[in-house]
C-alpha cells in the first residue's frame, strides 16, 4: 500500500505579515479632518442660507450641524487606528496576500506572475510625512489594481523594485 501525501506533511515556513508604518495614522486622521472640514463647511454655508430664508430653524440648524460634525470629529479620530489594525500584506515567492477592513474584513490574494506594472505614489501630505502608496496593475478587468497605502517611502520603492524583479513576463 502506497501512502499519499498529507497536506499536512508539507511544511512551508509562514511568512509574516508586514503591517503599514504607523505614520500612516495620523496621516489618515489629517486627510480625514481636512474631507470632513470642506463637506462641513459647505454644509454650514447651505444651512445659514436657508436659516436666513427660515430665521424659526436657525438654531436647529445649527444644532444639528453641531452634532454632525461632533461625529465626523469622532469617526475621524476612530478610524484611522482601526484601519492601520486591519491592514497588513505579505509577499512570498509567488502571491501577495492583503488584508484590510474594519467591519468588512477584506482578504486579497495577486499572484506576481500577474502583475503588469507597479507604481509608486505620493501626494503631498505623504511626502510630509514620509510615506507613499504602492499600486500594483494586474492582468484582468475586475478590480485589477491593488494599492497597498502608508508605506515608508524607501520601503514602497524597494517593494516595487521586487514586484517588478520576481514579476510576470507574460505581455498582455
């Protein structure tokens, strides 16, 4: 009787997970405000008008503004913890694993041999605080680009540098 192998009786070591530079945080908490802050102000401009055209809701108005943006204060500063918690990746010889999400937990797995190009990102308030974005492009049409947020700056683009190294060479 010939035994078969086990999946057990394979062993491959586990590579961690990496999570994103902790920076990434207060960046997000920034970004965050900075959004909040231009809806809100624009909110506040439509809600002074109206309470001008009805002056009985002003204050209710404003009331309930005033509770709007206490919770988009909250959710600003709530998030972006939670969010670096939930992200890490992890690169092997052939896949890059991500995970992601606070309420929906969000598991993505790119084969390298399907990566078509990597780009590397960074708007200003990552330059200010030293991080970049990694945007891998895969073959495919559904949801072929994957951006991995809050990297080091140098870490981002010796990743890329890999993915492009170990990356397929299949032309599409």
């Amino acid at each position: 009787m010939i035994n078969e192998p086990q999946i057990n009786d394979v062993v491959e070591p586990e590579r961690e997970f990496i999570r994103l530079d902790p920076r990434v945080i207060n960046l997000w908490i920034v970004t965050d405000l900075i959004g909040y802050g231009v809806l809100l102000l624009l909110l506040l401009a439509g809600l002074l008008v109206w309470g001008f055209v009805r002056p009985e809701l002003l204050w209710w108005l404003v009331g309930e503004w005033c509770v709007v943006a206490a919770i988009c204060l909250w959710y600003s500063l709530w998030r972006p913890s939670r969010a670096y918690r939930a992200w890490s990746y992890r690169i092997d010889e052939k896949v890059l694993e991500t995970r992601s999400g606070i309420l929906v937990h969000r598991t993505r797995l790119i084969p390298l041999s399907r990566v078509q190009h990597v780009d590397l990102e960074r708007g200003p308030f990552e330059r200010l605080y030293g991080l970049a974005s990694l945007i891998l492009h895969t073959a495919g049409t559904h949801s072929a680009s994957l951006t991995i947020p809050g990297l080091n700056a140098a870490e981002a683009s010796r990743l890329r540098d890999h993915l492009v190294e170990v990356g397929g060479d299949d032309a599409v």
